[in-house]
C-alpha cells in the first residue's frame, strides 16, 4: 500500500481537478477505498468511474482492480477503537514506516554533497514550514556550516538577490506553490544558487527548480492532522543532523556549543 500512495503523492500537482478529488479520498481512507467498488468510489470521490479507470492508469495500474489490489496488499488489519493517545502512537509509528520508504539513499546522499560543497546555507520556510527551517538551522550552525534561517517572506527576497554560486538553499514547504517562496527560489537560481526542496508534492513548481528533492508526507496520509512540524520533516532533520554529526569535526563542534551553553548558564 505505501508504494502506491507514495506514487500518487509523487504525482498529485499534475493532477486534473477530479484526479485530485480522487488522490484525496484515497489517501485519507486507503483501506475504505481498497473495500470499494469502482462505481462506490467515483461516487464518494464525486467523479465518473471512467476518470477512476483514468486514474488508475496514471498511477501505474493497468486497470481499477490492480488499484484495489496494490490497494490492499499492504493493507493492516482493521484496528479496535482506540482513544486518542493510542491513535497516536499508532499514527507515530505508521508514519515513521511510511517515511523510510519515501526516502531512497540516492536522492539522500546527493543532499549531503550539496551541503558538503556549499559555501552558506541559507534555509527557507514560511509559516509551519519556518519551524523546520528555524530547527535545521539550530543544529547545522552548531555543527560548524555558516547557515542562516529564513523565514520572512520579504528578507528572503533580499537574501535570494544577494545570492551568488556556491551558495545552497534548502526550502521547506509541504506544497511546493507558495507564492512568495517559490519567487524567491527562482530569484536565488538566476544567481547560480542550488536548491533542496523538502516537500510532500511532486511534479510542483518548486520541486522542477531544484537540484534535488527530500520527500515528506502528504498532509492526508494516516488521516493524521499535523498541528505544525510535522514528524516525516522531523525525521528528515534528524536523520541529516546524525549524518554528520557520525563525522569527528562536527561532532567535536557540537560539543563545544553543549558546554558553550553550560559555561554561560553558570555565569
């Protein structure tokens, strides 16, 4: 199951409108819709059963029922009712599942040469993306890259401006279209700037600007709904974080922050 909703994830901006209608149903209820006929699931997703079969096909699927199948196949047994903090834990648990399968070695080390060949780091998010962006920062300044967080709209226009090659963003934003972002990574690139997108979109206008791209989840995988730095981003952050901080260099510069901070506390 979690291949094909990462597949549908991976093509959602390219979707028609009634395409998306039926990504959405699907992705919040896999396993209601791995139960459905082809005409039950056009009229829960509002759309004809011939633009189900077109979706199907978008998909990889030769037809409905290979969706049903690929569908169920990974499909967990129906769970008992649950209060809220089991449904969490268990909404934690698949989702962390879900993410080491949306993160391929490949796309992951290309990241880490990026940041190992850059000369500033500039990190970008707006609203619940700036957390992110803010959380990264924290730890890859403490660990010895010159990184800046930047999470204004307006002083990341400046910043895009000023950029030059050699320079690296690294943009977090889970649709891919945020108008003011996506000007100034556009902006950043006729600069010779590169880009790494953390996003839960593909095929969108941020992720055909960079040079590589991190994926996180869907807003509506695991019908979970993220009260702001989502876990998949927080997986992504510590995963980069522990990377390099497996280096001597780096890790000897986090400590001395650690005890940078216990001296000042002390004062």
């Amino acid at each position: 199951m979690a291949s094909l909703l990462k597949d549908i994830q991976s093509i959602y901006s390219s979707l028609s409108d009634k395409e998306r209608n039926i990504a959405d149903y699907i992705l919040t209820n896999p396993e209601e819709a791995s139960q459905s006929h082809i005409q039950e699931l056009a009229d829960k997703a509002g759309v004809s059963t011939s633009t189900i079969t077109r979706f199907a096909k978008r998909i990889s699927c030769r037809n409905f029922v290979e969706l049903k199948i690929r569908l169920a196949g990974g499909m967990e047994t129906a769970r008992e009712e649950e209060d809220i903090e089991q449904k969490l834990f268990s909404s934690y648990r698949e989702m962390l599942g879900n993410v080491q399968q949306l993160t391929e070695p490949k796309p992951f080390n290309d990241v880490l040469e990026l940041i190992n060949e850059a000369k500033r780091i500039f990190i970008y998010g707006i609203g619940s993306s700036g957390l992110a962006a803010q959380e990264l920062n924290y730890r890859m300044s403490r660990m010895g890259f010159i990184s800046e967080a930047i999470i204004d709209p307006h002083l990341m226009i400046i910043r895009s401006t000023l950029l030059q090659e050699g320079d690296l963003i690294l943009a977090f934003s889970r649709s891919g279209q945020t108008t003011d972002l996506l000007q100034s990574v556009k902006k950043a690139k006729e600069k010779g700037a590169k880009l790494v997108s953390f996003t839960a979109y593909g095929e969108s206008p941020l992720t055909k600007l960079s040079n590589a791209v991190l994926w996180t989840l869907h807003p509506f995988r695991n019908n979970f709904i993220s009260t702001g730095l989502d876990i998949s981003t927080l997986y992504l952050i510590d995963r980069i974080s522990l990377h390099f901080l497996s280096e001597s260099k780096r890790k000897k510069l986090y400590l001395e922050t650690i005890e940078a901070i216990k001296v000042r506390g002390k004062e």
